[in-house]
C-alpha cells in the first residue's frame, strides 16, 4: 500500500482537476494521502477535501513563510476536527526569510505546544535553520512526528532519529544530481516515510512538470534503491509507520466485497419502516454522529434532517453505498471508540445526536464510550441486543443487574423505544433486538462525584460478584479502610454488590475520594 505523508492538493494547481488526480493516485496504489496545512485558508480548504474522501487526512498548521500571521484560535479549532491528524507545516525557514525570524522561532513553538496540548504529532519543515530548529525542539522531549523532505546533514538525521522522529523524503531522492543517497541508507526502514510536496518537487521522469500524489511509486523505488531495501518490504514498512505515527487506519478491502463481514459483527437492517422509525426518534437539527453506517440504511433517512452528519463506519467496503445515498455525510473510517466525541462536537459547536445499529460484539465498549462522551451528546438512539437492553433496565436483586445497569442509569435516562424482529436483518442473528433512547440527565446527582472514582468502585465491588461487598472491595482496594468506607456510605459489608442501588454506589464514590484526600 502507498502512501503520500505530505501532499498540498489543496492548492490553485489541481482546482481544475483535483478530482482526476486523486483518482489517478489510487489506480497508482496510493491509497492514504495527508494535506498539511499552510495558513488559514489552506487550512480549511484542506478540511473540505478531507471530508470527502474517506482516504484523505489532513495536518493543520502554519509554514514559516506564514509565520507571521498564525492564527492560534483558528488552528485549535482545526485540531478538533476528527481527521485532523497532526500539526504542520510548521517549522522554520531561513533560507527565504519570508516572515521575521523571530516571528518564525514564536509561531514553531506556538504550534509545537499546541501539537502537545493536543496529543498530536507534528509536520516539520526545516531550512537553512538546522541549529536554531534543533535547539527549539530540544526544548520539547515528548515532541513526536517526522522532517518532512528532510534537509539534513548526518549529524542532523542521528540527532532526528535517536528523538524518534520519521524521516521524509521526496522528489529529489529521484534526481540525477541527487548527492544525498549516504544519509538516505543510514535510515532504518521503520523510520522513511514517504511525500510527494506537491506540486512542487516533481520526480525526474516529470521535472518541470507538476508535482502529483502518482508520483509516490517513482518515489518508493528511489527510496528502496539507495537503502538497499526489497521496494515491497519498504513499502509495508512505511504502511506500518504511517499508523503508528499518525493514528489513522488504511484502507483495507476485501475478497468478501458486501457481504456481511463477521469480523465487524455486520448484521445489516433491512427492514425500510424500522430504518425510517429509527432515523424519526433522531429529530431534527446541527449536529448527528452515526456509529456503523454499513450500507447507508440509516444515513439516507438522516441526511435531510442534520445539517452535518458523520458516518463512522470502519469497513471501507461500504463507503461507496454511504457515498451514493448521502454525498454530503462525511465518513470517518473508524470505530467509534477511536473518535473523541468531545473534540467533535467542540469543532461543529454543538451537542451531537448519536444513533446506531450496535455491532454484536462491541455493544458494551460503545456504550461506555458514549457514557465517557456524554457531555457531548444530546441524545442517542442506539439498537443493541435484547439482552443488553434489559441489562440496562436490570433493578438491584435481579440477575441482569450489573456494571452497565448502574453506570448508564447514573447518568441517561433509558427508554426503551420498541422491539425489532431478528428477520429484519441481515444475515438472520440469533436473538431479538431493542431500540433505546440514552438521554443525559441534566445535574444527575452522579456528576457531584468524580467518574473515575466511581468508575473504580462499581467495578471494584462487581469485581467478584458471588463474594459480599466487603470482601470484594478489600481484594480489589487492598489500600483502602473498607469497613470505614462501607460504614461512612451506609452500606451493608455482608451485601453484594447486585444488591446494592446505583445511588448508593455514588456515597460509595464520595466516601472513596474521601478517604484517599482526592488524590487518585
């Protein structure tokens, strides 16, 4: 799988085909392309493109040439975007000297502290500046990310490579004239990445022409060339490091085409009036964030009624049926477990209609998930198993009554909406499922008391269900005064735990936090 880690497609030159060339750029291989930003405006052209191709990402950042004018706001609301995934361009330039030098060094580690604030990596542009862009960065030891079209000398790449930085190259590794080939061999494979910095710095089969993501093939093998690597290890390496660093997933086809896949627990809704029924408790309004798209069944019926819309759906076999029947949703080819929800709705401005058909297999993650996110949310429409359903529903006492029943009902109130047939999907599951309505409860008495902490004890305490309470708490909280805890909450120690109501369980956090001073 190719790749190109640094591509300007936002810019004048592909207005007129940027389509074509993207299209061209996958019938090449390459399958994942990253846009960094600029300024501003490259910035939000390159979120557009972004969020029509599912296979497109974007870096968001100042060049030095722009240094000058960094928009800090601008750019910390770019971050929040779901693929957004670094910072860059940044870096320092002094070879131009197209902003003040120290406009240029205040912008570097305006971002690189932005970068860190925001857990990204980031894109480094270095020239002429090798001395003062090193001195900087040694200022920052947990910075991570990679020297675009690296300009180094050895001394510069050993210094990059023992702080964990990628290197990348470009299209001058392919020129004739090419007198850096000793430092691209002394680059550990796991560490190259590859760019085309189009449309600049077009490969020697197209000097003087411009620059395009299809390039990258050319580019690969002059890599592989001079480190003395297979191309095809080179390249698996690079599709590794690409992750790694980035944190997006690549595209992955297969043999299996549409047909469900059992290892994402695909079972589609085929049932057009539930769809319809589904997407009608969803209302209307900004914001709808839907988990598991597969083949559209929900998306089309959501599409009119949000002004935005995210489908998640990781499969990449499903996106072009997503495409078709909502052009406008922006797909996020991922788990929702991956996507931070509050970085989501802090970009769109606004609380987030959630609702899904649950994967079998991952229903009890993505509710805890939501459950963490839930200041975000305004409501969710989710379908889960019955099973899980009447878990959430579980009273204390009964054998259903567990973790899930006591976190969720803290904080939602969950109504179940009505029962849907297993011959409404497809393949046919083996058990019947339950439409929920989550709705977060406005000052829940649980929101006094810190999550973690409560978090910690309802899992503590169900930790070995069929012991008391107290033996349960004392296993899993050696450090803790359990019979002083128990009796500051007004809990029963010879209770268990599926015995005990949710709302004690938050006396249980209160006394907790207590007795260890706040200091967890």
């Amino acid at each position: 799988m190719l790749i190109d880690t640094h591509a300007h497609i936002d810019f004048p030159q592909f207005d007129e085909d940027r389509g074509e060339v993207i299209l061209e750029a996958w019938r090449a291989g390459v399958r994942t392309i990253i846009i960094p930003g600029v300024d501003g405006e490259s910035i939000q052209r390159a979120v557009k493109i972004a969020e029509k191709y599912p296979h497109i990402w974007f870096a968001a950042g100042w060049h030095p040439h722009d240094a000058d004018r960094l928009d800090p706001d601008l750019l910390a609301h770019a971050c929040d975007h779901p693929k957004c995934v670094a910072i860059g361009e940044i870096g320092l330039d002094y070879y131009r000297n197209l902003s003040p030098k120290d406009a240029q060094e205040k912008a570097f580690c305006a971002q690189i502290e932005m970068a860190l604030r925001k857990d990204r990596p980031v894109i480094i542009h270095v020239r002429d500046a090798w001395p003062e862009s090193r001195a900087i960065i040694e200022k920052y030891p947990d910075l991570r990310g990679v020297f675009h079209g690296f300009s180094g000398d050895p001394d510069d790449l050993q210094w990059a490579l023992a702080r964990g930085f990628y290197i990348g190259f470009g299209g001058p590794v392919t020129f004739n004239n090419f007198k850096k080939g000793d430092i691209v061999r002394k680059v550990p494979a796991k560490r190259f990445l590859t760019e085309t910095d189009c449309p600049y710095l077009a490969p020697q089969s197209r000097r003087g022409k411009r620059n395009e993501p299809s390039c990258i093939p050319e580019i690969l093998a002059a890599i592989a060339k001079f480190a003395r690597v297979p191309e095809k290890e080179l390249e698996n390496k690079i599709s590794r490091n690409v992750p790694k660093l980035f944190g997006i997933p690549l595209p992955r086809s297969s043999s299996h085409g549409d047909v469900p896949k059992q290892s994402f627990s695909q079972n589609f809704l085929i049932d057009d009036n539930i769809c319809k029924k589904i997407a009608g408790l969803a209302g209307e309004g900004r914001l709808c964030v839907e988990i598991g798209s597969g083949n559209g069944e929900l998306t089309q019926y959501l599409a009119g009624k949000f002004d935005r819309l995210y489908a998640v759906e990781p499969d990449w076999d499903r996106h072009k049926k997503i495409m078709s029947c909502a052009p406008e949703a922006v797909i996020l080819p991922q788990k929702i477990q991956a996507i931070d929800l509050r970085n989501l709705t802090d970009f769109e401005r606004s609380p987030a209609v959630v609702i899904g058909n649950l994967p079998f297999n991952e229903t009890s993650p993505i509710l805890f998930h939501l459950l963490e996110h839930r200041k975000s949310i305004r409501r969710a429409i989710v379908m889960t198993q019955k099973e899980v359903a009447d878990r959430l529903a579980a009273n204390p006492g009964s054998k259903e009554y567990g973790i899930p029943s006591i976190l969720l009902s803290l904080f939602f109130e969950i109504t179940e909406e009505f029962r849907v047939s297993n011959k409404c999907f497809k393949p046919v599951p083996k058990v019947e499922s339950t439409v929920l309505t989550l709705t977060p409860i406005e000052n829940a008495p649980a929101c006094d008391v810190d999550f973690e902490s409560l978090r910690r004890v309802v899992r503590a305490a169900f930790a070995h269900r069929r012991k008391k309470v107290s033996n349960s708490l004392e296993h899993e909280l050696p450090a803790i005064d359990v019979k002083m805890l128990l009796d500051a909450a007004g809990i029963d120690p010879d209770a268990r735990a599926e015995q005990i109501a949710p709302e004690k369980y938050i006396d249980l956090a209160a006394e907790y936090c207590a007795l260890k001073g706040g200091d967890l």
